[in-house]
C-alpha cells in the first residue's frame, strides 16, 4: 500500500469533537490488540487503540467544544511520556493539533468516483474536507471527512492494550500531569530517553541516556573557596588578553579560556547527575542505597567520558551500562513527572535554572 483514503469522520448531525492521535513505537514494540482494535474508558471518555498500517493511533470522543478537546490533548501528552517512563520503550507522537483541510464549500462526489467507493458506505455525497493520518487532529465529527494514509515499514512485540490503557489513568490521575509539558528540561530529558529506544547501537543509547539526565541538570555553585580561586584565575587570562590584542587569534583563544574558566564556577557535570540521583531517588522503595547508587552512575560516567573522547569503550561494560541506565533514568524521570504533576511549579523558562 503506498496511498489510500479512508472514511475519517462520523459526519454526525450533532456538533461534537474527537481527538485523533496517531503514534509509534520504538522498533521491535507493539501493542496486543484483539482484531487490531482495544476500547477503554479514559475520564469519561470513550477511547480506541487501532492498529494502522504504519503505526497506531488513539481516538479519544466526547467533547463538546474543540478547546476542551485540545485541553484535554495536553493531558494524553502527558500520559504517553509516562507510558514511556514506565515501560522500555520509546512512543513518538506529536501533541500539536494540525489544521483539518476544509473546504471553502462541500465538493460533491462523482458517481462511480474512486471517492465514491469510499464513502457509499457512508452515503455521503459531498465531502467537507480531509486530514492525514500521521497528524495529530481534533476533527470535527459534524464534518464528513476524508483520512489519508501514505504507507511504510511496520514492526512487532506484543505488549497488552491494558498496560497501555492503564498507564495512561494513572498518569492522568496523578493531578494535573500536563504541567510537564510546561517543563522545558523535564520535556527534553524524557524526550532525549525515548529516543534512545530508536538507536541502533548500545553506545548511541548510552550516550543518549546519560545526555537525557545532563538535560534535567541545574546550575549549582562550586564552594566559595573555589569560585573565588576560579575569578582570580579569570582576572588573570582577561589581563593577559589586554596585552595580546595586536593577535585575533591569540585573542580568540583567550576568550575560549575565559569561558572554560567560567564553567569552573559550578560542579562538574559528572558531580551534579550523581547528586540529582542521591536526592530524588532517596525515597524509592527499590533502591537500597541512592548514595550508592550514585557513585555507579558517577563510575558510568568515567565510561561515558573514555567512549565520547576515544571513540571507544569496552563494549560489554557499554552493553551493561546501557541496561542499568535503562532502569535508573526512567526511575529518575518517574518521579521528577509525578512532582511536577501533584505541585504544579511554575514553568521552568529560565536558562540553566531548573524548579525540579
């Protein structure tokens, strides 16, 4: 199948509006869905899980206005991050309503028309517009619409519709879930860990697990002994630079001194992911020691350090690596989104600054 249209709308006499949110899995995942097809009730809303021919999509109904549609979309959002998080995978999605093709008037569908074999079951001799099926849309159900789909590679491994269904009420349960959307780190961190999912090799997944957790990262200050050496050093290349300025290139690499320097002020990066760790994770009932579990990760960092500045590591550490921060960044990510969504924190606009 490279093209086809389908019937995308009820085309009901009653106004009402329908959130369509087609979605994939990191390769090698699926949903089980019985006859393709799962049904469930999110918050009093009617859903449907559906296999499609290159992806999935899920259909929330009931809504009477399209902003209540929309509002209710940034909720899903945030549920399909944490489906994510709980579970090994990677679901990409977009949460941004793309616009519904509608016609300036109804175009009437010719008699024995391809169009036509498509919507005779409908009885539909007009048609109000179109969407495409890889698109998020909230459609409305008044209009008779046509979806279109372009097809590509599938993939498979079955995971049972009620874990989908049932991460989706807990994370929007939690109380106002979508405010993780309003986190630009928090959003970042758990997109970079889903993408790991998409990777082809270990080390690719490796390097993108330990990069999701440098993205949650605050700014934190070195002790005051240490930025006061680190501003005497600095107070030292600027002079030094006053004194080179006949030379661009001298002058350049000054400057590229003084913002190294500069960095100086904070923690490491490598002390800052080992104290995110300890911190958040101190209260998870599954772990022994954050303390502990800290310094494995610092170690793991090491390793990080040697792949990112040799171009190679041993590669079953690598593969062991891989699969404990397959655990430990989604535990971290767990419970940065369930703050986030029982406190509701303003959001986080600040550079370098994180409310976590």
């Amino acid at each position: 199948m490279i093209f086809t249209t389908s019937i995308g709308s009820l085309g009901q006499a009653e106004h009402a509006y329908t959130i369509r949110l087609p979605f994939t899995l990191s390769p090698g995942r699926t949903i089980k869905l019985q006859d393709g097809i799962a049904h469930f009730d999110l918050l009093g809303h009617k859903c449907q899980i559906a296999e499609e021919t290159h992806q999935y999509s899920l259909t929330i109904r009931g809504f009477a206005s399209e902003s209540s549609a929309t509002d209710f979309l940034s909720r899903t959002a945030a549920g399909l991050i944490w489906l994510g998080l709980k579970f090994p995978m990677g679901v990409r999605f977009s949460a941004t309503v793309a616009p519904i093709h509608l016609f300036q008037a109804p175009r009437p569908i010719a008699a024995g028309s391809f169009y036509d074999s498509i919507t005779e079951q409908k009885g539909w001799k007009e048609i109000d517009g179109c969407y495409s099926s890889d698109q998020t849309v909230v459609r409305q159900e008044h209009k008779r619409l046509l979806v279109e789909t372009v097809g590509r590679a599938t993939f498979r491994q079955d995971t049972p519709a009620s874990f989908f269904a049932d991460a989706l009420a807990e994370a929007l349960n939690m109380g106002r879930p979508e405010m993780v959307l309003n986190q630009p780190k928090l959003k970042l961190a758990t997109e970079l860990y889903a993408s790991t999912y998409y990777e082809a090799t270990p080390s690719a997944s490796f390097l993108g697990r330990f990069t999701a957790l440098e993205a949650l990262l605050p700014r934190t200050p070195a002790s005051v002994v240490i930025r006061e050496m680190v501003n005497r050093f600095i107070e030292e290349a600027r002079a030094a630079a006053t004194q080179q300025r006949e030379s661009a290139a001298i002058n350049a690499e000054f400057q590229s001194v003084l913002t190294r320097l500069a960095h100086l002020r904070d923690t490491s990066i490598k002390s800052r992911i080992r104290m995110i760790i300890e911190e958040k994770l101190r209260n998870d009932p599954d772990i022994e020691s954050s303390a502990a579990l800290g310094r494995e990760v610092s170690k793991l960092y090491d390793l990080r350090s040697d792949l990112v500045h040799y171009g190679t590591a041993d590669p079953m550490q690598i593969r062991q690596g891989n699969t404990r921060l397959g655990d430990i960044v989604p535990r971290l990510l767990r419970v940065l989104f369930r703050q986030v969504a029982a406190h509701n924190p303003p959001p986080d606009d600040r550079m370098g600054e994180n409310q976590f």
